[in-house]
C-alpha cells in the first residue's frame, strides 16, 4: 500500500491506525476482510457502518437546521415590517383625531364661558343632537382623565 499510493510515514501511520486493530475490543471502523498477498480487502464493521449513518444523519441535520435558521429569519423580517406599519398606522390615527380634540377643546372653552349654553359645537354620538354645555363640562371639563392624572405622577 506504502509503495503503491507513494504514502509517507506520518500517512502509513493514519491508515494503520484507522484500518488495522492490535485487539477485538479495539476494533476501528474497517476490518481486514482478506489477504491475497499484494491485495488487501477491507470492510465496514457495524462501528463503520453506524458512523456512516450518523455522519448522513448529521447532514440532515445540518441541513435541516440551515432552513429554519432562514425561515426564522424571514419571519423576523415580516415580524418588523409588520411592526413599522402598525407604528406607522398609529401615527395616522393620532394625527386623525387632532381636529376631533380641538372642537373638543374649543367645545369646553366656550362651555367655561357660557356654561348655560344649550349648543357647545359637539353633538351626541347617539342621537346626533347637540350636547348641552352641562354635559360637555361633565364629560370634558372637569378634572383630568384618569390617563392624565397617571401621566402627570410620572
């Protein structure tokens, strides 16, 4: 084998070391199945044969883990394209409701000055009457909300 795959020490050393066993009990992952004299045959043992499964089932693996890392990662970029747009979607609702608070605003104004008023600007949701300066200074112009009162203690 030395002379025919012009092999050096150190490399002779690799293949008696992976081929040939001093012991039953040492037995490496190919046995010598016969010698012909200048041929040799070797063989998987069932210790070869389970490394090559496991070697096969360890590309699996790392196959396998390869594609969730990928789908883990689309699934992140999805995740943070979803979150700018709601933050986005946010944004546009608070800007929306601007003009509502500033009738609102106005609406409590002119009920602190004329609180006998039976028109402040605003109407009821339910009815689409105008609401009574009474009850705009009831739901609008008395303390602070409760989200106020919270915001204001931080």
């Amino acid at each position: 084998m030395r002379d025919h795959f012009n092999l050096t020490d150190s490399q002779m050393s690799w293949v008696n070391k992976i081929f040939l066993t001093t012991s039953d009990s040492d037995r490496k992952f190919f046995e010598q199945l016969r010698d012909d004299g200048s041929v040799r045959y070797y063989s998987l043992n069932e210790k070869g044969i389970t490394a090559a499964i496991n070697y096969k089932g360890l590309r699996h693996a790392e196959k396998n883990s390869e594609l969730a890392l990928w789908v883990a990662i689309i699934s992140i970029a999805i995740t943070a394209i979803g979150l700018g747009l709601a933050w986005q979607q946010i944004n546009l609702s608070e800007i929306q409701n601007v003009p509502q608070q500033i009738d609102q605003a106005r609406a409590v104004q002119f009920c602190k000055e004329n609180p006998t008023s039976q028109e402040s600007g605003l109407f009821e949701v339910a009815t689409g009457n105008p609401a009574p300066c009474s009850e705009v200074l009831q739901n609008y112009g008395g303390s602070a909300s409760i989200w106020a009162r919270v915001r204001d203690l931080f």
